[in-house]
C-alpha cells in the first residue's frame, strides 16, 4: 500500500466538476483508491463516496492505493490536487 497527504487548495474544494476530475483519473488505474478525510475513508473511484467526505478549501485527505499501480495512482491524484484541478 502506498500513500500520502494532500491539501485541497481551490476555491470550491472537490465537489461537482473537480470531483468527476478526480474520480475520472482515479479510474485510469487498476489499483484500488481509497481517500480520506477526518476517519471517513471511501472509495476514490465513487463519486458519491467522494463527495460524501465534504472536502472543502484548506482540506487535508489521505490518498491510499493498493494494486499493481499504486504509486503512479497517487502521484498523479496528488498532482491534479496540487494543480487545482486545472483551474
């Protein structure tokens, strides 16, 4: 299992648009995702999942993935949080 801390920067946080981003680049990679935030923990591939956590601006998740691909899975939902999503 490989994981890591990101903050959420953008204005809006992860709901609607920077959500599907999320979950759309979370499904490009055959381990299993997980995201956390506050003891809830959910599957990054489901949007409703995500969108459960409520994470908003300044919001510190956990990524977590277990699989054949887990680092690259990470890295790359830590970079498109840490890029704002592309906004």
């Amino acid at each position: 299992m490989f994981s890591k801390e990101a903050t959420v920067n953008n204005e809006v946080g992860l709901y609607a648009r920077p959500a599907t981003f999320f979950i759309q680049k979370a499904n490009e990679y055959r381990s299993t995702v997980m995201v956390e935030r506050e003891d809830r923990k959910v599957n990054a591939k489901s949007l409703l999942g995500v969108l459960s956590l409520g994470i908003i601006k300044d919001s510190t998740i956990t990524i977590s993935a277990e699989g054949p691909d887990e680092e690259e899975a990470v890295n790359a939902l830590c970079s498109l949080i840490a890029g704002n999503f592309g906004e």
